[in-house]
C-alpha cells in the first residue's frame, strides 16, 4: 500500500472488497494504492465507485472531449494520479494518445483543433476558484456541442474536480501506469503570464503551479 497518503491505507476485504480487487485488477492491472486510502470508509468508496460507473454511461459528448476535459480540468487541480490514470485509460481504449500526452501544455501544443482548446478552456475556467467560465464561452460551446453535451461537459468537469481535489487532499500521488505501459511522458505544463491576455473564446486564463508525472518505468504494463 501507499506509503506517501496522508491517510493511511487499510486492506479491502470482504465480499465486496474481493470483487473491486478483481474489477480494478482487470481495470488497471493490479489493486492501485490509493484503494486502500478510501477503503477507509467503504460507503465512500462504494458511492463514488457507483457514480463513477453511472457516469462512463453518459453519451452526449464525444468521449476524445471528455477525455481532454477532464485531464484539463485535472490539469488545472494539479492531480497528477487522476493525469496518469486517464492518460492510460486512453491508451487502452485506443483514443488518440498524442493528443491526451499534450493536455498539460495544451495553451502552447500545436496538436489541437479550435474546438477541442476551448472545451479545455473551459474545463480548466471550471476548475478555477472561484469558477472562470464566462457566458461567452458557454455561448460558444453551446452552439458547436449543443445543451445537452454541454450539461454532460460540465459535469464530468465536475467530477473529475471531485476526484483530483479529493486526491490531492488524501495526498494520493501517481501510481505510474502510462509509464509502465511504454508511453511517452506527458508533457510538461507550459506556464505563462496571461494576465491581461484572453484565451480564444475570450475567458481570462490563469497560470497554474506545475504538476509533471514522473516517466519511471514501474510493474503494471
């Protein structure tokens, strides 16, 4: 178990603790650490597990944006464990890996269209505190996604900040599965002065500590 969490972690047992060791096993490959921090308090973990695969159900929105949304939006939290463990979910279903690698530099990187910077514009706005999101940005959005991809957009922004801002409190860090698996590193966070700049949709941007995932290589490929 996790050494580095601020909490320490407890052994996932009985019935139901036996069938997620299985679940995350097929999942990820082996039982991530940071389960046994929130094993702590099982309804926790059962609740948020529930919800989680409530939300992978959602359809409205294209999944490579969700995707780019939520490592922006984890981006922006600093979740380096929520940035690993979507990076490798989208090697394993066979999304565009290139552009997933390149969401932490996404204000510079060359790789992405119009569209897919302001949906990462926004869940990075989303991901401020207080909120940035600004009725030109929603305006926007609304008409190249429509309402219902743009409610659907805005709640996995939601909880994927429920996830990193969790993680990031418990001190859950990358476990490193992108790296164990052979793939590239994620790019580094490009950090910039934007005060009095305007992103492409006209939202302000806000600079952001650095949070870089480590490439070393571990045992889960």
């Amino acid at each position: 178990m996790t050494t580095n969490a601020r909490v320490p972690a407890a052994e996932l047992t009985g019935a139901y603790g036996l069938m997620l060791k299985v679940a995350m096993k097929k999942m990820v490959g082996d039982v991530p650490d940071s389960a046994g921090v929130l094993w702590n308090h099982p309804a926790v973990f059962k609740d948020m597990m529930g919800f989680s695969r409530k939300s992978e159900k959602w359809d409205e929105l294209d999944e490579g944006l969700g995707v780019l949304a939520r490592m922006a939006a984890a981006a922006a939290v600093g979740c380096e464990a929520c940035l690993d463990l979507n990076y490798f979910m989208a090697h394993r279903r066979g999304l565009d890996e290139e552009k997933v690698r390149e969401v932490p530099a996404w204000r510079t990187s060359p790789v992405f269209t119009p569209l897919e910077r302001r949906v990462m514009a926004y869940a990075d706005a989303m991901s401020q505190t207080p909120p940035a999101v600004t009725d030109e940005m929603s305006a926007q959005l609304l008409d190249e996604l429509g309402a219902s991809a743009l409610v659907e957009l805005a709640a996995r922004v939601a909880v994927m900040n429920m996830a990193a801002r969790m993680n990031r409190a418990l001190g859950i860090r990358s476990e490193e599965y992108a790296a164990a698996c052979g793939l590239r590193p994620l790019a580094d966070r490009q950090l910039a002065d934007h005060e009095g700049s305007s992103q492409e949709n006209g939202g302000k941007q806000t600079a952001h500590d650095a949070a870089p995932v480590s490439a070393a290589v571990g045992s889960r490929a």
